[in-house]
C-alpha cells in the first residue's frame, strides 16, 4: 500500500492506495461517527463488508446510475443525514463509484456547512481520477455538474479489490480516463503503449492506478480550484465526450471521453497542434478498448452540447484542450460553427472508412 498526500490551501487530503488499503483504513473508520452512501450495485455486492467494518452506522443506498446525479437526490441524502442525527463530528463515507463520490462529496460539502468526507472508490473511473482532487457536482438543466463545490477529502482509499466484480464496459469507462492520463504524462503514455495487450487485465489496472493519482495529485497542488489553467488540462478529451453523452446517453462516461478524445485528435492533428505520428499512437489505443468509433449521422447536432460546458468563456466557442505531443497539451479555442463543421467531417469520415 503506498501513501500519497495532497496539501492544498482548503484542506489535505491523505490518499491510501494498494491492496489492503480497504482493510487497513476502514478498520480505523469504523471508530469514528459516520454516515455511509452508496449505490444499489454497490450494496448488493459488498453489503456484507459494509456491515462488517459499519454495521453500526447509517446506510443511505441510492439507484445506481447518472440519473441519481440530481437536486432530488441529493437533498435526499442530506434528508436522512438530518433524520439520523448525523452532526459535525460525524464523517461521511462515499463508497461507490463517480456517482457517488460527486453526489456524497456535495452532501458532505452542504451539511452544517461542511463535515468531514472519506472516499472509497469502487470503479476504476472513480479510483484513477474522479475521487481525487475535490470536486463534487450534480447534473442541473440538463449540463453535467452545473451545481456542485470543492471539498477535499480527508481520505480516500484506492484498492483494488474492487476491482475483481467489475463489468467489461466499467473497465472501459476507466481505461478511458487512463489513456487520458496517458495523453498528458509521459510517463504513463510510455507504460500504455508497452502494456498495450494488457490493458484489460486487473494487475496493469492496479499498477498504473497510482500513476494516474500521482499526476492528478501534482496537478491539484498546483491549481486546486481550476483557475489558473493547469487543471483544466484534465479535460482532454471531455469537451466532445460531454456533448456526446448528453446527446446519446446510450454509452458510459468513460467510453465518451475515449469518443471525444478521437474527434478531437482529428480536429488537433487537421489543425496543426498533435503531431501525427502521436495522435495515430493514441488513436490505436483508443481503438484497443473500444473497438470500432462511431461516426454518428448527427454529430454535428450534439457537438452543439459543448456550448455549455463549463470550460468555455463564451457561448459562441467551444475551448477544447487537445494533446500535442507526448507529455504535451494545448488549448484550442474555437467558434461554435468551425467546431461543429469539423466534428460532422470526422464522423463523416469514419463512416466512409477513411480514418
């Protein structure tokens, strides 16, 4: 198990990764005060470790799924904090995947202004990004994470033990956080395309899972509440990828910033910024997990989507960080039009078989 610190200006959070992590920590938990929330998958699956190491603690279990990322059910939650005397003193346990850990970590944020929040991540999306760094959100009108804060954990806790009851298409979710990783460290770039017959297999996940945190972990010490641009390189790939998955919604986050990310190297390498033979090397890698991109009839229509995301400073464009070169990213900034033209170009071209 390795340890990892992350000292920002609101508050540190102590980061426990390996196996045995859930083990070691959650044994120390259990003499706090907590409230603990998870998901309908989650708890159907672990309620026997929930009971052995909280038993004694109050369980709020939501519907699994995005749909539960709303106003509803987050004040739901804080409902049932109220209901069972939860006070300052008490922690709250977030124990599922990126769901949970943004909907929990907003409760945690709103409650008596503010109590103490562990994470435990159960995907492999929430343990290599969505779990560290801070932010929690709920979906609002219709735009990913409108309404939400920053609130570091005290603790979160990455073990891999989760990991053995996962789906296929959670680990693709994850994976595509981690090629996005790959697509801004050198380093972990450098592991995939070595590893890149492994990706599927659990003792690569659990490998590179720390990778991921360490450079996640670097970049909120430098720029904890996304302001001064180094945060916001944690975006490659989710411009398109968040106006895919709130026009089609049939995919998972994590395969929709793997979509994203294609479209957007097509539009990086047209323009100039990706160097080709490196945007051809993260294509492949996309494609391992994925297997065929889709080029939708439509793709210009929900590209529209990306006018509300929240990186943009200004409705009439689209900001999009794309990678450059290993290690590498810029920023483009480009009008709403021109976006969407060269989004449908992409997928028309896909269609014709012609990338």
């Amino acid at each position: 198990m390795k340890k990892l610190i992350i000292r920002t200006p609101s508050g540190n959070s102590a980061i426990y990764c390996g196996a045995g992590a859930f083990a070691a920590r959650a044994g120390q938990l259990s003499e706090r005060r907590l409230f603990v929330v998870t998901d309908s998958n989650v708890f159907a699956l672990y309620s026997g470790v929930i009971n052995e190491y909280f038993g004694s603690c109050p369980v709020h279990v939501m519907p699994a799924g995005e749909r539960s990322k709303n106003q509803r059910r987050l004040f739901s939650i804080l409902a049932d904090m109220s209901k069972s005397g939860v006070t300052r003193s008490y922690t709250l346990v977030a124990m599922g995947g990126g769901v949970v850990g943004d909907v929990a970590g907003l409760a945690a944020s709103l409650y008596m202004r503010g109590i103490d929040l562990v994470q435990i991540p159960t995907t492999l999306l929430a343990q290599v990004d969505s779990s560290v760094g801070g932010k929690t959100a709920i979906d609002f009108n219709g735009v990913k994470n409108m309404i939400g804060a920053f609130y570091q954990p005290s603790e979160v806790i990455v073990d891999p033990m989760f990991l053995k009851t996962l789906p296929a298409r959670e680990v693709r979710c994850g994976l595509g956080e981690i090629i996005k990783y790959g697509a801004l460290d050198e380093n972990i770039y450098e592991k995939l395309t070595k590893n890149a017959g492994r990706l599927f297999e659990e003792s690569f996940a659990e490998d590179i899972t720390y990778d991921c945190i360490a450079h996640k972990a670097a970049v909120v010490r430098a720029d904890e509440r996304d302001t001064g641009g180094m945060r916001k390189t944690l975006n490659l790939g989710h411009t398109t990828g968040h106006a895919f998955e709130l026009y089609y919604k049939r995919r998972s986050h994590g395969e929709f910033v793997l979509i994203g990310m294609y479209y957007e190297i097509y539009i990086a390498a047209k323009m100039g910024v990706c160097d080709p033979a490196y945007g051809r090397s993260l294509v492949g890698l996309i494609k391992k997990v994925l297997g065929a991109v889709p080029g939708y009839d439509d793709a210009g229509r929900a590209a529209l989507f990306a006018k509300f995301d929240k990186k943009n400073t200004e409705n009439s464009q689209v900001s999009m960080v794309v990678p450059a070169a290993p290690g590498r990213s810029e920023e483009l900034v480009l009008p709403v039009g021109e976006y969407c033209a060269l989004i449908s170009e992409c997928a028309a071209r896909i269609k014709e078989k012609e990338i």
